[in-house]
C-alpha cells in the first residue's frame, strides 16, 4: 500500500492520448493521460469507460446525443456499448480506470496504446 502522488505521475511524462497506469484496483488499471483535440469514435462492448477530469474540461461526444462538457472535479462514466469520443480544445488531465487488458482505443482502427506503469 502506498499514497499516490497524481501530479507528480503527470508530470513524468509530456505525450497526449498515451495512458500510465499509476495503480492497481482490482482486476483494473488505474491510469493518468494528458489528451487535447481529439480521440476516434470507438465503444467498448465489455466494460464502462470511466473519466475523471483532474485539469481542464474535456468534451464527451456521444454518438446520437448533444456532448457532454466534463470540468475538472467531474468524472463521467460512459456505459458499455454506447458509441463515444472524447476531445478536449485545450490540454486535460484526466484519471481513467480500465479492467487490465482492455484495449483503450475500444474497437476503433486506431492503434491501442501500450499503458506503460510509472
């Protein structure tokens, strides 16, 4: 057991739409990113996705339906097969929590990032 300094994680790294995980929950990876513009349409058929805006505001485009603005201090959790994409204007950072294997491109063409632990 030990405390987990967020920012510090962030700070390790300068990529966007490039996952760290930074612990374990369960059967999950717990993961900081940095993102800005936009990620591909993608669902994931098997689990939630779950976003938690540490910095900035990101947008939550769901196939369908008006997007979502998501500030810092909000999380937003996205239901297993809902078509989705999100995007920030400018950089954010979010926390998101995946089952460990889950690829976070969904099923989109776009390639999985590798979710390297720090």
């Amino acid at each position: 057991m030990k405390t987990v300094n967020l920012a510090d994680k962030l700070s390790q790294f300068a990529s966007h739409w490039d996952p760290h995980v930074v612990a374990d929950y369960n059967d999950n990876d717990v993961m900081v990113v940095k993102f800005i513009g936009e990620f591909p349409f993608h669902k994931h058929d098997t689990t939630d996705d779950f976003f938690l805006v540490l910095e900035g505001e990101m947008e939550m485009d769901i196939q369908g339906q008006p997007s979502r603005m998501v500030k810092a201090g909000e999380l937003f959790v996205v239901p297993k097969g809902v078509v989705h994409r999100p995007r920030a204007a400018k950089e954010v950072k979010v926390l998101l929590i995946e089952p460990k294997g889950e690829p976070n491109s969904g099923d989109a063409d776009r390639e999985p990032a590798p979710k390297p632990r720090i």
